[in-house]
C-alpha cells in the first residue's frame, strides 16, 4: 500500500478568493491538484449564540515534504481569509490498483 499524499483542506467565505487561492497554491511546485466544493453551509456557536455562514471548501492534494510549506504558505498570506484549516495525511490513490 502506497500513501504519496497529504490533503490539506480549509474554508474561506468567498468563492472569489477560494478560486483565486486554489489557482495561486496548484501553481507551486509541492501541490499536485486543487478542488474547490460548494457553497456548503458552516453552522457554528459564537459568543453564545448560533450562526450560518456559505463557504466554500478548498481541498489540495500536496507532496508529503510539501505539506508544511503549503500550510506555512496559507498562513503566511491568507490567514486572516481561511477558517478550519486541516492535514490529512497518507491518502490513498486507488486509480491504477488492482485487488488481490
């Protein structure tokens, strides 16, 4: 079984800048694909009360060596636009296998 892929995942508010980051982050050289899902609806509690906001979710698919500098990249330059940022590691492919 071979894992070559990290996914990093985040949201952002606006499908301008999810477009804009996606195509900006599929430009490096450690990312391999971006997607981009949505709108998707966030529910969320914030100071003691419930909220809904549209957002859009940014999916890239990334080297493993790469995945820090991705997520340092997103920081660096976007921090204040990206919510719920995540790494998931050892992604599987199943395109090309075969079963036993």
């Amino acid at each position: 079984m071979d894992y070559e892929h990290v996914v990093v995942t985040f949201t952002t508010d606006s499908k301008q800048l999810a477009d804009i980051m996606a195509a900006e982050l599929a430009g490096t050289e450690f990312t391999c694909c971006a997607h981009i899902e949505g709108p998707i609806r966030r529910v969320h509690r914030w100071h003691g009360r419930r909220h809904t906001s549209e957002q859009w979710r940014v999916e890239i698919e990334a080297l493993p060596d790469g995945a820090d500098a991705l997520v340092d990249h997103l920081t660096a330059h976007h921090a204040g636009e990206v919510h719920d940022l995540v790494v998931t590691d050892k992604v599987r492919h199943l395109v090309g296998e075969t079963a036993d």
